[in-house]
C-alpha cells in the first residue's frame, strides 16, 4: 500500500517511532493460547469478518493523552509494557481511534502512534495474530483537531483512515465508524467502509455506538455490498446494561456482529478499588462482595476478572482500559475459564434485585 508517496506494508511490521527503547529486540512471543472450544479457549470469532481474535481486549483511550495522566502518571514506557504483558498473555483485540491522544499526534505519540511503535519488533507471526482496530470521527469539523479541511463526504472519511494506517505503520485489521451523526447518511458512511475493504487498508469493518435500528440499517447496506460487518462497539458491564435490555446484543448475535464493550469495568467502580471510588453507594457495595464471592470459589479470580468474564460469557468482547503491565496482566487472566450457568444466573438475580 502506497500512501502519500511511500510504500506501507501491507502486513508488515510497523515503523519506529521516538526513542523510546531504541535498539531494542522485542523479546514478545505468541501467547500460548487455546483455540479449543469452550472456557479454555482464549479466541473467539470477530463476527463474520472470518478473523479470530482474544475473546479480550483492551482499550487505549487514554493513551498520549496528557489530560489522562500521559507523561505524569503514566509514561510510554509504562503503556509499552502493558501492550507486550498483554500480548505475551493472549490479548489479541487492541483499540484505539484517530482522536485518542490526538494532541499528540504531531510528536508521534498519539494513541495509534504509540501501537504502531509497540507492534514494529513483533514476530511476524505474532503480529498477524493482533488485531489492531482503530475508528474514524463522523463529526464534520473533527479536522480542525487532527488536522485538515472540514469532513465532509465519502472520500474525507478514507482519507482519515489512510491518515491512521500511516501512524499505526501498516493497514488495520478493524476499521469502524465512531459513531452516527448526521451530517453523513448510513449509506455514505458503508460506502467508506466498502472503500476500506476495495482499497485493502483494513481487513475487517464494524461501527461504535449504534443502537439496534441503526445496527440494522449498517448491516443490510454492508450485506447488499457483499462486505461483512465485523461489530458493532457500545458501553456494557454489570452496572449499565442497556445494549442488552434494548435488545440490541440479541440482534447482534442473529445478524453475527461481534459486540465489543467499552467501559466494561464502569471507570473503576467494578475492581478491588470499586469501593472506595463509590463509597455511598449501597448497590455497589453490595454488587462488589458478591463478584469477590465468585472470585474466591472459582480459584481466587479478582473481583475485575469475574466482571469481565461475566461479560465475555454474554456473548461479547469487553475492552478495560491499561496503563501498566500490571492492569493488562489481569484483565488477561478474566480468558481460560468460564463462569458456570449457576454462577451467571446468581449474579443476574444480584443485578435485578438491585435494579441494575
């Protein structure tokens, strides 16, 4: 792939960015992963896209962004840790977005930039298990922040994404539309993802933050296309539940659209520390000693590993947030095992019962 006068491989290694660990051989391998069926298995299908990812990922959100934390409590070399943690521990699925760190984009230090640093001494191999996935923003002036005219039409949108395979260092293996908004109809925004996938610069596509009609519009425009929809990124965890009691999560899973979940550990309140992030509030506190409960008896899983596994055996591919080696160990440990059918339904009992 050819973008702006120089070559991008097309499922190559990505090119180095900054300093940071400069000369250095990546010691990353291929995780040991299962791609058996059932609770050892760490994979799963990404919809109909026919790529398998980790059945968790996690999300950069706050990568390069300094009003975050980035370059005071938390640095590049804090997040480089976690992102070879993770991999060494099976989590394939990392997102991000053009306006993830955006600010930071003009040092190479942007959320994309940062992965597509990380990614550049992998294995091949173990690259081409990742999937890296990145979205584009549909609001019309979003340029004025990362650059450019304002956005308007098809080919503004493929040219954001070319702008992000060039940061990431080589083309994605998710493309998605942020959101919905307005100014661009449903079919000017398939159009762009059709583009994607004509142009190479993506392997799989999918749209964030639809509800269950418009899930419906994308996938039959995708469908009369002949482009598969991979998934559709909304919030979900324990304590916010909506994208399942709209319906939308069944739909989803009729029309085999992958559901990643953002926010699945609800900014926190759903850890060890969730106590004292909400210490008035009586249903968390409630909600906390039994996901602690469930932990213990299933082999001494924290109180975040049972929240995300509850989400992972729902269907859908939860994506916490990590910003050390630390939290991204962890969150791998919620893959390999399963909570059991009378574990799903006690916590759902708990959910109702406090009106969750």
């Amino acid at each position: 792939v050819v973008l702006g006068g120089k070559a991008i491989p097309s499922r190559g290694l990505c090119s180095r960015r900054g300093a940071t660990g400069k000369g250095r051989r990546s010691a990353v391998r291929r995780a040991g992963t299962s791609d058996e069926a059932g609770a050892a298995s760490t994979t799963r299908p990404l919809g109909a896209s026919g790529l398998k990812t980790s059945k968790i990922g996690i999300g950069t959100l706050q990568w390069g962004d300094e009003s975050c934390g980035f370059n005071s409590a938390y640095r590049a070399t804090d997040l480089e840790e976690a992102f070879r943690c993770g991999v060494e521990n099976g989590v394939r699925f990392w997102d991000t977005a053009e306006v993830y760190g955006y600010k930071q984009h003009k040092f190479l230090q942007s959320s994309e930039c940062l992965l597509g640093d990380y990614c550049k001494d992998l294995d091949i191999g173990v690259r081409e298990d990742l999937t890296i996935g990145s979205k584009v923003f549909t609001i019309p002036w979003t340029n004025m922040l990362v650059g450019g005219s304002p956005r308007l039409g098809k080919d503004a949108l493929v040219s954001a994404l070319k702008a992000s395979v060039e940061r990431v260092g080589a083309p994605l293996d998710l493309w998605s539309i942020h959101f919905p908004f307005p100014t661009f109809k449903q079919s000017v925004l398939m159009d762009a993802l059709k583009e994607a996938m004509d142009l190479e610069l993506t392997r799989a596509v999918g749209v964030s933050n639809y509800n269950k009609a418009q899930l419906e519009e994308a996938h039959a425009l995708c469908a009369a296309s002949g482009v598969p929809l991979a998934s559709n990124q909304v919030k979900y965890s324990l304590m916010d539940r909506k994208a399942e009691k709209e319906g939308l999560l069944k739909r989803a899973n009729e029309l085999d659209v992958a559901i990643v979940a953002y926010s699945p550990l609800e900014s926190g309140k759903l850890t060890s520390n969730g106590a004292a992030k909400d210490p008035n509030n009586k249903k968390l506190l409630e909600l906390l000693k039994l996901l602690e409960f469930v932990g213990v008896v299933n082999g001494g899983k924290s109180i975040s590993q049972v929240a995300l596994n509850f989400v992972v055996e729902k269907g859908m591919i939860p994506i916490p947030a990590a910003k050390n080696a630390d939290q991204a160990k962890e969150h791998a440990g919620a893959m390999g095992w399963a909570l059991d059918a009378n574990e799903m339904a006690l916590i759902e009992e708990k959910l109702e019962y406090l009106g969750l």
